[in-house]
C-alpha cells in the first residue's frame, strides 16, 4: 500500500506552505480536511487561510516562530470553518519549518482529531497560546486587512470577517449620520429588509446608536434585560433578533463621531475591560478604514466626473464611415491627465478628428487640456483649414500658458495635437499636426504602415508658428489610427520598440474597429505587456487616447463624383463666361434645367464678386456626387480676402448687392466659411427625380 494510501485511512494528510511564494501545496487528503477540493494541488495562501479559525490562523504564526528559533517542531491544533464561520472539525498539524532568507517553507501533516465537546473546558479556551496573545495577534491581523481595503464595501466585508477571540458577534451594522438622521451604512447576520426601521431615524431616537453619535461614548449591553430597561422605546426592534448582548462603539476621526458600529452576540458577553478594549480598538481602526475609503471614492467619483465632463462623446454617425475612440487616464492621483480626442462637425459638412496630448499628468494638465480643447472646437466650427486651426490655438496656448506664469503657478507647458479634417463622401483628410506622433493607415488587405506627415512645433512653443497640411485619401476599407505616445511608449518602450508592440494588433483586426481599440489598450495595460517591456528604464504610466476611423466599403458602389476647377485671374474676366459653360458641361444630364440655370448664375454672381471686391484671383470648384436623380451639386468659389461679405438690400435701379439675396432663394443651402487667409463662399443643389413640368 501507498504511503499516501496509509494517510489516507488515518485521516492524516500533507502539506507544504510557501511563506515567500504566497502558496500552499495538499495532497488529496489534506485538501479534503480543509473542505477543498479532494485533489493534490497548490492553492494561493488565502484560499487555505479562509478555511482556519482567524484566531487559530494568529496563532500558528508564533507557533512556527518559535520552532525556527529552536529548530524544533510546531505542532498545533487548528478548526477548520466553514464559509459562514461554522467549526467544521479540529486538526493537529506537526510540521518542520524550514528558514530560507528570513522566510520560511512549512512541510508536515494534517490529522484530524476529536473536537471538545460544548460545555468543556476546551470549547473555550485558546487553542495554542494565551486569550491576551491572540487578542494582539488578531488586532494585528484586523489593521492590516483594514488598511488595504479601498472602498467603503471592501472595509465592510472584512469587517463582517472578523472573528474576535474568544467571543465573535453573530451581527453588525454600520450606521452613518446624514443631516440630523441615523442611516444604514451596511449590515451583516440580518436578512434584507431588516434595515428598514433603523434605516432612516431621527438622532433624538431613543436608540443606543443614536445616543452614542449624540455623545460620542460607547454604549454596552450584557444582557436582554439591560437593553428593555435602559431603551424600552426601541427595545421591540431588537428583541425579534434573538441576540443576548449588545455593543455600541462611536466610529470618530479627527475628533468628529461619523457613525456608529454595533456588534450582537447571540451568547451572553460580560463585556471585561480586555474585551471592551479589543471592541473599542477595532472601532478605531474600522472608522480610519472607512474615512480613507470615503476620500478614496470621492476622487474616483471627482475622476470620472472629470473625465465624463472632458471626454466628448463621438456624436452622430458619419455617413460611410465608422469611428471609436479609447481614453485611458494615468494610473497615480485623480487619474485625469493631459491627453484628449475630440470630433467635431464642420460647417461644410466635414468633420474634424483631433487628438492631442498636454505635457503633463496633473490637474493642471487636465485644466489646460479642456481650455484647449474648446479652443480648438471654435476655431473648427468657424471653418478655419486645419493649419489656421493648430497657429490659432498655438497663440492661444502660449498665452494662456504665460498667464499661468504671472500666477502661483510657474513653468510653461506645451502639447503636441493631430487635426485631420474628413470629407466623408471622397475619403480625403487633411492633416495638420503639431509634434505629435504620425497617424498609421490600415489598409484594406490588413497591412499597417505608418503614414509620414509633414508638422510643426508643439502648441505652445511659439506664438506665430506655421503648420505645413499634408493630404491624404482613405479608400474604401482602409483605416486611419490617431493616438497619444502613452499607447506606444507606456511600458519602456520608444517610439520603434513600441510601434513593433503594436503592428501585430493592428494587422490582426481589421473588421470590429471596438474589439481593435479594446485589443489595443490591452495590449499596453494587459498582463501581456508585462513580458514585453521596451529598452527604457522608466516605465512611468501615461495617459492614452486612441482614436479609429475606417471608411466603410458600399455595396451599392455609387457613381464616382464629377468635378471642375478653374482658377480666374484678375486679369482675365472672360474666364467668368468659360466657369459658366464648365458647370453647365457638368450637369448636362440634371434633371431640372432651372437648377442649371440658377447654378450658373449663382457661380457668375460669385466669381465676379471676387474680381470687383477684392485684389486676388478666384477658385472655383465644383462636384456633383451621388446617384442620378439623386444627386447633390457643392461649388465652391474661394479667394485670398478676410472680409466676408454682407448682405445687403439693393433698390430696383441698383447695379450690384444682389449675390447673397439670390443665393438664398435659389439655393438648397449655403454659407461662407473663414479659410486662415481667405474665405470661401459656397452653395449646394439636390437634384429632384423629377422636374417640376413646365407652364
């Protein structure tokens, strides 16, 4: 027969616990006595710690202490509970510690023996060790769980997990004070609606917790009978909970009583001074523990508030297109930072992707970034080119910056941004960009290659800065990616070392762009990152912002649009007559001749504004796009004056001012929008299936 056969039938199992590794190892036996699975296995040291008494798990730290200081064997006996705390059985455990750089590895048995019979001298009394040892063990325990609790529900459970020597309550509840009411903070040993009478009651109650947020003294009731005589008003409440003895401890932090702790003991408790000073120790500890969790979520609550607020949603669908966006704040503090993306619709119905990063990670940088950030959003919505976008909000960033200085607060900061303006309809972006990181293109068959852009200093850096445009055409299936360093740099990585971290993703995707961005951030903050960390030493977190826009492939494959240009210079006006005769070759075959005829006359009131009012040449283009009947016609006519025209209300004999006047009876729609230096004044055209008939 197998030795782990003999174990077997004399209830003895092994074990093995790793105090540096955070491991214990049982075979089939021992993992049967601690109500495990009945397999030989290695299991992480709460798992097993969950199975022992918390008084008897203290106790055994001591023990084997002990015997590595006198090299001899620890030998205890320890219960094992259930999930609800319930005594099991009771185990010895002989075992020989062995030392290895001030931690140790724990090898021996596990058998299980006669437990103590209730009403014996043993059912207790302290298993190993003194009542008042244990006590400063489990103290020590309990400020250590507390202290690592990071919310109000995390300091909640481990409170209800605690398990007090020689005299564990069956019952908490945590009451807060919200006003001049007593509330429900959290409860444990009732069932749900229990909490309905205490939930929501006046400080005047006479309750035991009211009274002792009133008087910041704790109240202890040993028996049934304490409780009728001193609190006959509420005593109906507590009676129909079937405990013994109460306790009621004030939670005060920073001299303020927050609240109020009870424990209920089904069992009589006498309450002695070593027992009220454990209670009153664990209160103190509990409302540190709680204070710390309320702060906690206030900044978490502060953090999301701050990134819902500075994080834009992606708005309305883009006919043809698909986009999504990722932002993932800095680790440390509120967890808000410089880096943002944005989409904003523009006048002539394109739309402006940005993305950029304010040099930073503080609240400062968040403040700065949302000033930016609006900034740039009014500077697009006036219908600025994307480079008198990023020059216009350079001079804005330095300025501001500069006012900074004169303040408290000192020290210049930059950004870096990307502004791509999308028309929808051709896939065309112009991209303006201002010492960020260039964008990378997917292409249709999945490969990912990065897209050199021409650009200019960060924001901020000067005033009066010029950023070069660089144009570039989004086929149909093909996708752009626009993201912050923290994407490709977080982890040690430099821009190459990065990039070959994240061309794997991107050509591994290349249909659902919300899985992509998602695979994207997990590839930098995932466990994955971990075992491929870059060259650099510095692995300080960073802000992300991703931001994915595809264009779509049509199955209806539309009619590719038509489109003229002509340039008319100042000295050739009878260019005028050859834009007339371009636009009507154009829509040769509209369907309604009279909005032939108001294009026409529409594109010669306009390029003939340009030649009289001002000293430059004129640009016009025209497209007509869609299917036919359908159809829509855009002209454009745009020159190198700032000074938008105005309308005006010209008499019968007058010989000009009528050029807006007819732009908004014939047109569909219209406007003039600011093009840096210059402007451009533009109308459209639906084609209707069928002209209205002639008289």
């Amino acid at each position: 027969m197998r030795t782990e056969e003999v174990l077997a039938a004399t209830a003895t199992g092994l074990w093995r616990w790793d105090n540096r590794a955070g491991t214990v190892t049982l075979d089939a036996e021992a993992a049967r006595l601690l109500e495990l699975p009945a397999e030989h296995s290695v299991f992480r040291e709460s798992e097993v710690r969950s199975r022992f008494h918390p008084v008897d798990w203290n106790e055994i730290y001591g023990v084997v202490n002990l015997a590595v200081s006198e090299s001899t064997l620890a030998e205890a006996r320890l219960r094992i509970v259930d999930e609800h705390g319930r005594v099991l059985r009771t185990v010895r455990s002989r075992s020989k510690p062995l030392r290895s750089d001030g931690d140790y590895v724990l090898v021996g048995t596990l058998q299980e023996v006669a437990e103590p019979q209730p009403g014996t001298t043993g059912a207790h009394t302290p298993i190993t060790g003194d009542w008042r040892r244990s006590r400063e063990a489990f103290l020590l325990d309990a400020g250590r769980a507390l202290a690592e609790a990071r919310s109000t529900a995390e300091v909640l459970r481990v409170a209800y997990s605690l398990s007090m020597p020689g005299f564990s309550p069956d019952g908490l509840a945590v009451f807060g004070v919200a006003g001049e009411r007593l509330t429900i903070i959290g409860h444990h040993g009732h069932n749900m609606g229990d909490e309905g009478p205490f939930s929501d009651m006046p400080l005047e109650t006479d309750y035991p917790a009211a009274e002792v947020v009133r008087t910041g003294r704790a109240v202890y009731l040993p028996t049934a009978d304490d409780y009728r005589d001193r609190y006959p008003a509420t005593w109906p409440l507590a009676r129909r909970f079937g405990r013994g003895s109460w306790a009621f401890l004030p939670l005060i932090v920073a001299g303020r009583t927050m609240g109020t702790w009870m424990a209920g003991f089904r069992h009589p408790v006498t309450f002695s001074p070593d027992e009220r000073s454990v209670l009153t120790t664990v209160a103190r500890m509990l409302a540190q523990a709680l204070a710390r969790a309320g702060v906690a979520e206030t900044e978490r609550e502060l953090s999301l508030g701050l990134q819902r607020s500075m994080m834009p949603s992606l708005g309305p669908d883009i006919p043809g297109m698909t986009v999504a966006a990722r932002y993932i704040p800095t680790g440390g503090g509120l967890q808000v930072g410089g880096d943002w993306y944005d989409m904003i619709p523009l006048p002539n119905g394109r739309i402006a992707l940005v993305i950029g990063d304010v040099q930073g990670h503080d609240v400062r940088a968040a403040g700065l970034m949302g000033q930016l950030r609006i900034a740039l959003r009014a500077y697009a919505s006036e219908g600025h080119r994307p480079d008198a976008v990023l020059s216009r909000a350079s001079r804005f960033l330095s300025g501001l910056t500069e006012a900074y200085e004169e303040g408290e607060q000192t020290g210049a900061r930059f950004a870096t941004c990307l502004y791509a303006e999308a028309d929808p309809e051709t896939g065309i972006l112009e991209i303006a960009r201002a010492g960020h990181p260039d964008p990378v293109v997917m292409t249709g068959d999945g490969t990912a290659v990065i897209r050199q852009t021409q650009g200019g200093l960060p924001l901020g850096i000067e005033s009066d800065a010029d950023y070069p445009t660089t144009r570039i055409t989004l086929e149909a299936g093909e996708t752009i990616m626009l993201c912050t360093d923290g994407l490709i740099e977080t982890g040690g990585h430099d821009l190459a070392t990065g990039w070959v971290r994240l061309r794997p993703i991107l050509e591994r995707h290349t249909d659902d762009l919300e899985k992509l961005a998602d695979e994207l951030v997990q590839a930098v903050h995932g466990p994955a990152s971990h075992y491929t960390t870059g060259p650099l030493a510095d692995r300080r977190e960073d802000d992300i912002a991703v931001l994915l826009l595809r264009r779509e492939v049509s199955t209806t494959h539309p009619t590719a649009p038509r489109r003229t240009a002509l340039t008319i210079a100042q000295a050739e006006p009878e260019r005028i007559a050859a834009a007339r005769t371009l636009l009507r070759e154009l829509l040769h075959d509209w369907a309604d001749p009279e909005q032939v005829d108001s294009a026409v006359l529409l594109v010669s009131e306009m390029a003939t504004n340009v030649l009289v009012h001002t000293d430059g040449d004129a640009l016009m283009v025209a497209q007509a796009s869609g299917d036919h009947g359908e159809r829509r016609l855009r002209v454009e006519v745009s020159d190198g004056s700032d000074d938008l025209p105005h309308k005006r209300r010209p008499g019968e004999m007058a010989s000009s001012g009528r050029g807006l006047v007819l732009m908004e009876m014939l047109a569909d729609a219209w406007g003039v929008d600011p093009r840096g230096a210059g402007k451009s004044i533009w109308f459209e055209l639906y084609e209707s299936a069928e002209a209205e008939p002639e008289p």
